[in-house]
C-alpha cells in the first residue's frame, strides 16, 4: 500500500513518500518517485489510482507552471492548493473523475510553511501534520502524542524513521525558505535504533 | 414489442444505443445499432463518452454510458501470458511465450506477441488480443507520423508517454492492453558508445556477481541462431528516400532523437494510466516466475549470450509453472543497429532436454553414493551396521 506523510516544522515542511510502484501482487519499481516539483517551492505528493496520480500531477504540475511563464512570478501554495482542489472537485461529478490522494507542501515568503492535506473528494485541509495511506492510520496517532510545533528538522526527522511498515524504502524531502532539498532515502536498516524523540 | 420482451431482444445496454434523431422518449423507445460519432476525423479513436467533452449538448450516447459502472478489471495478472524486457550494456532483450489462451482454452499456441513497430522499437503486449493489434497498429502510424513531421524519431519515453495519453480516454472501459516498449534511443556515433560506457561504470560499481553458468549452458545446446532483419533494410531505404537532409550522417538506418540521452530502454505502459521506466519489465501471469530467474541472473555487464540465455530460462520457467503460458518463445535483442529476431523455439524440446539432464544427474548422485558405501564398506569392520549408516 502507498504511503505518504507530511509534518510542518516553524520554518520548513518535512514530506516523505514510500518508493514502490506495485502492480497487483507485483512490486515493478522499488525506486519510483511520487513527489512532483510543482514550482521552486511547492512539491506536490500523489498517491492513488494508477493512471490518474501521474496524469492529475503532471496537468497540475504543468499548469502551474503555465501560470509562472505567463504571470511572470509563482503560485502560492496555499493558491495552487485552491487551484488543485478546484480542479479535483471540478472532475468528481464528471464520467472520469480522478482517484488520487494528496498532500501539498510548500514555503511561502509571506506566510512561511504550509502543508495541505487533500483526499479524493476534494477535501482540503491545512493542517500540521497530515498522512495517507495505510500507514496513516498508525502514525497520525504518534504524531499526535509526540508532534510539537516549535520541534526542530532533526527531531522530526527521527519521527519520521519510526514510520516503516513493509516498505523497503522513502523519499524524504525538506522544504525551507531555500527551496527543496533532498534528504536521504531511507532504507528500513536505519531504523532498528530509533526511540521517542527526546522532548 | 410483447415477442421483444419475450425474446429479450436488444436487452442489453451493450447491443444498442438511443436514436439520436429523435426526441429523448421516443429515442429510448426506437434503437439503433452501435454508432459512433461520426464528425471527428478520430471517431474510432474516442469512446462515445467523449461526444460531451466538445462543447456539445449531452447526448443520449453520454445518458446511456453514464449508468454504467466502470468495468471491473480482474485481478491483473489474468494477462494469460509472459512477456519480459530488460536492458543490459549491450542493448535490449524482448522476449515473450506464444500462447494465445481463451479462459481455459489455448487459442493459439503460435500466436506473435512481440511486434516490431520501427527499426529501433519493439513492443512486447499483453492484455487483450484484439486491443493489443489495434494500439499497435495506432502507435505505429503516430510514431510514423511524428518521425516525418518532425524529422527525427520519437524516443522511446516519448513513445510510452504518447501511448499512455492515447489510451487515458479509455480508462474505465474495457480496453485491456499492457505494453512494454523496447528499444534504443538516439545517434549511433561515438556518443551511443560514451554513454553506454559511462552507464557501465556506474552500474558495475553497484553490482553482485551472479552465477550464470549454468544458465549459459542451456544457450550452448540450444544452437543460438540470428536472423538478419530484413525489415530493417527495407525501413532505413525508406527513410532515407524521404528525409535527405538527415542523411548526411555516417550511419545509415538511424535517425537520432529527440533530448536526452541515448541508449538502450525499456518502458511498460498500461491501459490503467501505469507507466513505468525500469531496467527489467515482466508482464502477464508468468510474471512473478519470470521475475524470480530475471531479478537472480541479471547484470549490467552480461554479455550477448548470457542475456540471450537468461532471457529464454525466464520465459521457460514461467511457462512450465503457469498454465497460461506455453509453447514457443521468440526472443528479440535490440541494439544500436536495430532489432535482430532469433528463431522461434519450441520449448517442449526445452522441457525434454531439462528432464534428461535430471536424469542423467540423478544416476551420477546414484553412482557417487554407491562408490561411498563401497568405500566405507571396505574401510568398515564388515559390521552389518556399518552398511546402513553409509
């Protein structure tokens, strides 16, 4: 099952996604990234029906990019997440609409951090911290006992360690006031001596 | 109409459609065999559903389509087949079995399920029979199309990606196709060979030796015979009649790409909307056997023979686990130059062959075992104990 979650730091938005692109019983990529770079600070994370994750990311993806080349500066994340919903919503009712869970995360110079979450149905929510998958069900409640807002990058990446289920490997990527930075893929070995973080 | 009712005449949604010249009433009541749209220049190309995305007032077509439920897929691996592709540093391995099966009838044990679509491409499909001949035959012209209007060949990602946007209308209905593009991007020059060298550098650094061995052995009795492509004459003398300009280049049957860099590729595209780009594709119900021998011989630096051997040890063992999948194996190798199809083998000869050997091994472990009680008889006290120890 795909996996995804999101925590909003003071000054940064931490996101990770599982790496595997299954087929049925069938893992066919253990490499696949579901992070889409909607602008120099906006990532876009996509989980869901097969086609549709790619096909919805890209035209998003694309759009917003269109908006740049046409407006001469960058949506908002907290605007390109209206944009996404709208579209999503827009699609719902219609003879295809799009099965794709998401989470937009992303810095903005005026309101800093911002991580949204939205499902299937169009339903956005701004939120702290926020997951989908199967995995959320276990972790929405860790990280409701240990989440703090003024907590660090590096405590909150040791949380994020403790979230493998059966999935060999992530992609985690930071986003701050510099743009996007790649942490590094986490195998499910460097998790074997996490405990709580500390406070 | 009471014989109608009686009979269930045009029951089913899938038989008939509303009149779309008559008002809504009286067109539910009076149908009319299966049209489609016939003002687009693409009718056969969209599913009925698509009369209301061009601006047009709903049709019946679209109330009709609307109650019915998207089509169920099946678990996918009910794809009756095996096929695979994988890259290595000497190009392409396309190979499939040849069984065609109809639920639990085998409708053709020869049927060809790699086909090739340029002189660089093959596409190796499973899925539906009939979805399967069509797209291949849409992507070939598309493909064609793009190479004269733009005068270079679409790459292989552009393909998939091509191939993914066509079939995207189609979600939800019951068109069932799933593609694995194989092939070569790019110029055969120098650069072909830079690149391949620096891909090598970086996959042998992160690579475990494999014992291949005893899969090379199967390749040395089977007799590995090449064909020369024909085709591939015939498509280079074709483009080279119409596009003049490129062909100031050395090489003569390769037309370079579009961005990015050359080299061997493989892309799986799926009716569903997945598109995958990978280094080892299976597909189909032998998948998951094909991939287990795939995953444990496979190395960058394989050479020809080993890949060639690899390849037909995967779709031979996958054929003797599933039921779906059988009689022959085809086998393509792609590189640079273009495709090159090895003859089609009969692996029932195959099966034969492995049972001799088990045979003969199994008489070999028989006669070891009969010289080590001989041995620990005479080395012994001649105790009767002794012997049934041994």
């Amino acid at each position: 099952m795909e996996y995804l979650i999101g925590i909003q730091g003071p000054d940064f938005v931490l996101v990770a996604a599982d790496n595997v692109a299954a087929s049925s019983i069938i893992q066919m990529k253990h490499d696949y990234d579901k992070m889409f770079k909607l602008s120099e600070k906006i990532l876009l994370l996509c989980v869901g029906e097969a086609g549709d994750t790619v096909q919805f990311a890209e035209y998003i993806q694309k759009n917003v990019q269109l908006y740049k080349m046409r407006n001469g500066y960058e949506l908002s994340p907290a605007a390109a997440a209206n944009f996404t919903r709208k579209n999503l919503a827009d699609y719902l009712r219609s003879r295809t609409p799009y099965h794709v869970n998401l989470l937009l995360a992303g810095y903005d110079e005026a309101d800093g951090p911002g991580l949204y979450y939205m499902d299937y149905l169009s339903a956005l929510a701004k939120a702290p911290f926020a997951a989908h998958g199967y995995g959320a069900f276990l972790t929405l409640s860790i990280l409701d006992r240990y989440y703090r807002p003024g907590d660090s990058a590096l405590s909150l990446i040791r949380l994020n360690k403790r979230f493998i289920l059966n999935l060999p490997s992530f992609t985690v990527r930071l986003i701050d006031k510099d743009g996007i930075h790649d942490m590094e893929k986490l195998p499910v070995a460097d998790c074997s001596d996490c405990r709580a973080p500390g406070g | 109409m009471a014989l109608q009712d009686v009979c269930g005449f045009l029951e089913t949604l899938d038989d008939i459609s509303p009149c779309t010249y008559l008002p809504n009433e009286m067109g539910y009541m009076w149908r009319t065999p299966f049209e489609f749209d016939r003002d687009s220049a693409f009718h056969f190309l969209f599913p009925p559903q698509q009369c209301s995305r061009k601006n047009r007032a709903p049709t019946l077509f679209s109330s009709t389509f609307s109650s019915l439920s998207p089509h169920q897929q099946p678990f996918q691996l009910s794809h009756g087949t095996t096929t695979l592709g994988f890259i290595f540093q000497d190009g392409v391995i396309a190979a499939a079995d040849t069984r065609a099966s109809c639920k639990g009838l085998i409708c053709c044990p020869i049927s060809q399920k790699i086909m090739p679509i340029h002189s660089h491409l093959v596409v190796n499909t499973s899925g539906s029979g009939a979805d399967c001949m069509l797209w291949e035959r849409i992507l070939t012209r598309e493909m064609r199309l793009y190479q004269l209007r733009h005068r270079k060949r679409l790459s292989i990602n552009g393909a998939a990606k091509l191939l993914s946007t066509m079939l995207h209308p189609f979600k939800g209905t019951n068109v069932c196709v799933a593609a694995t593009l194989c092939g070569w991007d790019g110029e055969e020059t120098q650069d072909t060979l830079q690149s391949c060298m620096e891909i090598a550098d970086v996959k042998e650094a992160v690579e475990q030796d494999s014992n291949v061995s005893a899969i090379s052995d199967v390749s040395a009795q089977g007799g590995v015979k090449m064909a020369s492509i024909n085709e591939q004459d015939e498509i280079s003398k074709d483009t080279q009649a119409l596009n003049p300009t490129v062909s100031n280049q050395n090489t003569k049957n390769v037309l370079s790409t579009f961005g990015g860099r050359s080299g061997p590729r493989v892309c799986y595209v799926c009716s569903d909307g997945l598109q995958l780009k990978g280094e080892i594709i299976s597909v189909g119900s032998g998948s998951p056997y094909a991939y287990a021998v795939l995953d444990d011989g496979w190395r960058w630096g394989m050479t020809v023979d080993e890949a060639v051997a690899l390849a037909r040890e995967a779709v031979f063992r996958a054929t003797h686990w599933d039921a779906y999948s059988g009689n022959n194996v085809d086998l393509f190798h792609i590189t640079a130059h273009g495709w090159r199809r090895r003859d089609r083998e009969d692996l029932k000869e195959e099966y034969y062959r492995e049972r001799e050997r088990e045979k003969k091994k199994i008489k070999e472990r028989e006669k070891e075992r009969q010289k080590r009680e001989g041995d620990e008889l005479v080395e012994g006290e001649g105790d009767i104990y002794s012997v049934h120890c041994g």
